[in-house]
C-alpha cells in the first residue's frame, strides 16, 4: 500500500515528540511502547554521545589482516549506482594495461569518496558483492571548507574487519555468514572416495 512508510516515520516521530514529556513516557509506557530518553544535554566535547549500532555517517573499505588484504576487487558498481556520483575508483594495472592482481585478485590503486557530497544512503554498501565497503560511524570530520580535506583517499577510507566488528556487532556477525557461505560453496568438491572390491 502506496504511504505505509511515511506513516510509520511520522509514528515514528511521533512517539519521540511525546517521549520529550514526562507525562508522555508515562503514556509511552501505559501503551507498551519505547520511552526513549526525553529531552538531555551532553557536556560536549568532554561527553562524547554514544550512538545506536544502526547509525550510520559515510562508508570506509574493508580489508582482512592487513591493509594489503583489501575485499574491494575494484569492479566499480558502487560507483556506478551512487546516487550523488561521489566514489571514483581506478583499477590497478600494469605497464600493458592489464590488471594487477594481490592475494589472488584485483584491487583499486585509486579509490575515493567526496564526502563534501555524500548523502550516507548506503547503496553502495548494499550493492557490493564482496563486502567490501560498509558505513562508519566517525563523524568528528568538519573542516573549514569542502576542498580536499574533505576527499578522502583510499588510505584514509581503510579499515580493518576488527573495527568493523567492533562498531556494528550485529551486522558484521551476518556479513561474516554470508563471507562463510561463499567460501564454502567456492571450494571445489571433494573427489568421490574410490570404492574397494570386496575381500574375496
């Protein structure tokens, strides 16, 4: 039905207008529903505040053991089907321009994100079949102004799969299944055991 998800995001909304009210928690919870945690201040930046799992600010890469190690194959759908067309990938090559390849596959010798553009809609997250790009939760990074400060490089976007787990517990468990799943079905199959003649 056409308008389901605007009404759950005004509910939404909603209930986090009446939870800035004492008396609203207290309806809030008469009806069974999230208090939240009404109206706060934080002593910032002496208080940090802390952020659920799901927040999500701009995407990082993701490498295994080490920075060498990178998921990304460089084969540029994220940049293809980002929206704001802020991701520019460049595939390493060589002298005859054929691709160079590390720990058994390609991978980008260019890769950036502008930041300054980037609207955090995680569809290139979404679109990569290898995992290999998910959203940060760092959002400490204002500048004076949107030049290259705000242009991040690949070394600047790398971050290990620990950090990944790390911040986002839950959603790096179900990506670690998926990585598990692939793997398993990209090994090749067990020969057949040979069947012996019985003893005479």
């Amino acid at each position: 039905m056409i308008g389901v998800g605007v009404l759950k995001g005004m509910a939404v909304t909603l209930r986090q207008f009446v939870g800035t009210y004492p008396a609203g928690r207290v309806l809030l919870k008469a009806l069974h529903l999230p208090e939240g945690n009404g109206i706060f201040t934080i002593s910032y930046p002496e208080t940090k505040q802390q952020h659920a799992e799901r927040f999500r600010y701009f995407p990082f890469l993701v490498y295994d053991a080490t920075p060498d190690n990178l998921r990304c194959v460089a084969c540029r759908i994220c940049e293809q089907e980002c929206p704001p067309q802020c991701i520019h990938i460049t595939m390493a090559k060589d002298e005859q321009n054929r691709p160079l390849k590390a720990n058994g596959r390609t991978f980008p010798a260019q890769f950036d994100i502008d930041v300054s553009i980037c609207m955090s809609c995680r569809i290139c997250v979404d679109v990569c079949p290898f995992e290999a790009i998910e959203m940060d939760n760092r959002h400490e990074i204002a500048t004076h102004a949107r030049g290259p400060e705000l242009l991040f490089d690949k070394t600047e976007l790398l971050r290990s799969a620990e950090y990944f787990q790390q911040i986002k517990p839950t959603e790096a468990a179900v990506v670690n299944q998926r990585l598990v799943a692939k793997a398993a079905k990209s090994q090749p199959p067990k020969p057949a055991a040979a069947s012996t003649p019985p003893a005479a």
